[in-house]
C-alpha cells in the first residue's frame, strides 16, 4: 500500500475515533520559502502528500501532522526546525512535547528529533556533549526513525489501533 493510502487510511480512522475531521491536502507553494531553505528541495512524493493527503494540524493518535503555517513556523522560529532544514530535514509532525517527526530529504527515512538536543549553541547529545551539526550528528540524536513515510504510517496505524481498543474497553 502506497504512502498516499495509508495516510489516508490513517486520517480516516483518526477522524472516526475523534469524531471530527479536518480538510486533506494544502498547496505546497504555501510553504515554498521552508523549501527552498533544503538542499534539494522536497521529493514528488512528498509534494503529492503535501498537495493530496496531508491532514494539516490533526492528531493522529501518535503523531500530530502539521500544516503549512506550522511547517513554515518550526523552520523560522524554533528548534529542532531551524537547524535542521539547511541540512536536508523538514518537520512534518509533532509528538505534542516539542519532538519534531522530521523527514530527511537525503536518505527519505523519517527521524524523531528531540527539540531538548538543539539549540542557539548547535547541536549536543544526550550527555550535553556538543557534537557538529551534520546529517549524521542529526540522526545521531533521534529518539526513533522509520524507512519511509509508509513504514511510520504503519506504526501510526498500530499505535491508532491499541487506542481505539483502549477507549474501548474503557466505555
């Protein structure tokens, strides 16, 4: 199954459990300026998510996908967003806490960043010890990271599940 349907599998059995839904897609040249900040730019499939499927500021149980303006905003203004962009890393998602779900335009793999490892200093690990800021040091400090958009989907999914059956067994 193909990215594009499990985020829209997803957003359909996010909105079910919430009860609400939000519109899906947002035009990419919205957030142009976050773009041209990347080394390469953003993939077409990323642009066709971005364009088609993208539930813009809607928790999907383990992630909250955001939308252009937060997109644009966490790459001016706040960490890890800011740091990572001239690096090959946008911001796609939130866990709620700050920790930024961040797609690496290089490798196409998507890595939990913590927003506590970044700041006006550079980069540190865990330990406080500061590490440059290169693709590698990044990846170095994520908490989790998935293969593809697909395979965070799929853990979104079961993460989505385990919930729904939650609430479940509490009615």
């Amino acid at each position: 199954m193909s990215a594009s349907a499990k985020l829209r599998k997803l957003a359909a059995a996010a909105f079910a459990l919430a009860g609400e839904s939000v519109p899906l897609g947002f035009d990419p040249a919205l957030i142009s300026s976050t773009v041209s900040k990347l080394p390469n730019g953003i993939t077409a499939e990323l642009r066709s998510l971005f364009a088609n499927d993208w539930p813009s500021d809607f928790f999907l149980g383990a992630i909250e996908i955001i939308g252009s303006d937060r997109i644009n905003a966490e790459h001016e203004e706040l960490y890890p967003g800011l740091a990572v962009i001239p690096h090959g890393f946008i911001c796609v998602g939130s866990d709620g806490t700050g920790t930024m779900y961040s797609h690496c335009t290089a490798d196409d793999c998507i890595y939990l960043l913590p927003n506590e490892n970044f700041s006006d200093d550079g980069l540190h690990s865990d330990s406080w010890d500061e590490l440059e800021m290169t693709p590698e040091n990044i990846k170095s400090v994520a908490i989790s990271s998935w293969d593809s958009f697909e395979a965070l989907f799929d853990w979104v999914i079961t993460e989505l599940e385990t919930l729904r059956q939650q609430q479940e067994n509490d009615a």
